[in-house]
C-alpha cells in the first residue's frame, strides 16, 4: 500500500477537492456589470435567468455567465451572443459554440441531455458545432461574490489576452473565493486556484495536447469533491497526465470519510480514502472575508492499487 497526501501548492493549503461540480456547462455571452447572483442580477432580463435556472435544475448542467476581458460596455442588448457548452465526463468529453441575438432561445434546449453528454439539442436549437479553436480558459471575475474574484481575477484575464492568448473570458462565480483568481479550463473542465498569467499558460498548452497539469488544480467539475481530490492523487502517484485517461467510477461512504475507486482506460483500478479536514490556522473562508473560519478542505489519506480480478469480483 501506498499513500499520498493532497496535492498543495505554497503555503501547502490542499488545493484538490473544493471545485464547482458540473458535468456539462453552458457558457451565455452577457456584457455589463454582473451582480452577486448573475442569472438574475444583470442585463439579462430576470425572468430569463429564473426560467433557465429551473430549466437546468438536477440536470447536471450548470449555466453562468461570459464577458470578453477588458472595459465592460453597458450594452442591455448586444446584436450577438456567443454562446458554449461543453461536457466533461471522461470518455464523451466535448465543446460545442453557436451564437445567439436571443438568449430566449436557450429554453429550447433538452437539458437533461446535455447532462448526460447529449449535444443534438444544442446542434438542433442553436445551430451548434464543434470548437475548433483553443482551451477556453474562465477567469473568475465577480466582485459581486468577492472583492478578490474582481482585484485579482480581472488584472489576470487582462494579462493573458494582452499577451495574445485565444479564447480568454471572464466568467461569473466559480466557487473558492480564497483561492483567487481562480480558473476554468475548457473543455476537460479542470479549475485552478491562485492562477498565474505564465503557469495558466502551461495549463492551456497542455489541455491543447490532451493533458493535465496538477500543480495550482483544484480538480475536475466532472465529479464530486471527494472525486476531486481523489482523482488528482492518483496522478501525483502515478504520473498519469492524459486527461481522459481516469474515471472516477465508485464513492462510498460519507462525510467525514470516503473510499473513492479511480479507474484507468487500461484497466488499472485504485482505491483512495479521502477525509474531511479543516484548514488550520484559521484563516478567511472567503478572499475578501474579515472573520477568521476554518474552511472544509478534502484530505487524501492513501492511495492503493487494486488488482483488476479484485475490482471486478466488487
């Protein structure tokens, strides 16, 4: 048996485990001022954003937000939105785009669909197709949520298209404000915490090949935080890079601990432990946050190698 501690990075607060989970995302272009629940508090119209969340609720998709980085003109209705979704399961990992002069038309869409992998309604809708372009790399830039996501995350954004990287955005909330500025990569759908202009770059590169980079990951949207966490530590292990190269196939248990079976596409199997710890010292549990908490974090306690007869035999 082996072990294998979380992955960390700096002050060696674990990074892993404590991304957004969505299996599919649904990217909508909205310029202008992003409130702290942007479906519903910016110059998309209101009922718009209620109805699309419904639409989207316990489907496996999660919708947010877009902006090109740079001055945010106040422009209630620009003539054409772009518009992304992408899925980012293992095995059926895909990014499509289309744009729209009537984000209404997004309620047409078969959610429930396109969580499970199912392009053809956002082909048949939107007049969609496949990206063709480069990783789409998310800045989290919400002030709204967080000073920080806005401090940090926009001087960011700024720096990697200035310095000519494609398909730059920023986006609305990610989650784990302490970790600003904070990243999403497209399609694979791997986030990034305390993200820098040169190691984004290397991050970018490597999506583009079909790899991950683990140093900053914070894991992938494509499973639950214990997945996350438990997935990274068998790359760390195994130095297994290949992005769609490991599943996390089983979860048992419950908080404070989880056992996490991780399988391999050539047939190697792993069993993680993953416990519920807290980040000591106490410390901000968001970036802009003045009260001192102790924020949930996702400990890997071992890493083991199962037989695949034993894999199977469970």
């Amino acid at each position: 048996m082996s072990t294998c501690s979380s992955v960390s990075r700096g002050s060696g607060e674990p990074l892993s485990g404590t991304a957004a989970t969505a299996r599919t995302w649904l990217l909508l272009e909205q310029p202008g001022p992003w409130g702290a629940k942007a479906l519903t508090s910016s110059h998309l119209d209101p009922a718009l954003g209620r109805a699309l969340e419904t639409a989207a609720k316990d489907t496996g998709v999660r919708i947010v937000l877009i902006r090109r980085p740079g001055r945010h003109a106040d422009r209630r209705r620009p003539a054409a939105r772009r518009v992304y979704v992408a899925h980012t399961v293992p095995g059926n990992v895909w990014l499509h785009t289309a744009t729209t002069s009537d984000p209404r038309q997004l309620l047409g869409l078969d959610f429930t669909a396109l969580g499970r992998g199912d392009h053809r309604s956002f082909g048949a809708v939107l007049g969609g197709r496949p990206h063709d372009g480069d990783p789409l790399a998310l800045v989290c830039t919400n002030g709204k949520r967080d000073r920080c996501c806005a401090l940090l995350g926009r001087p960011l954004a700024a720096e990697l298209t200035t310095s000519g990287v494609e398909d730059v955005w920023e986006v609305t909330h990610l989650g784990g404000h302490r970790f600003s500025p904070t990243v999403l990569v497209l399609p694979y759908g791997y986030a990034y915490g305390r993200a820098e202009a040169h190691t984004l770059k290397e991050v970018l590169l490597g999506a583009r090949e079909g790899r991950v980079v683990v140093e900053g990951c914070r894991g992938s949207s494509a499973w639950e935080r214990p997945g996350q966490a438990a997935e990274l530590a068998v790359r760390t292990e195994t130095g297994e890079y290949t992005a769609e190269a490991l599943s996390v196939v089983r979860t048992t248990g419950a908080a404070p601990r989880w056992e996490v079976t991780v399988a391999h596409t050539d047939g190697r199997r792993w069993q993680v432990d993953v416990a519920h710890g807290a980040s000591l010292p106490p410390r901000p549990e968001s970036c802009g946050a003045a009260v001192l908490g102790s924020p949930a974090r996702m400990d890997v306690v071992a890493v083991r190698e199962v037989r695949v007869t034993t894999a199977l035999a469970g």
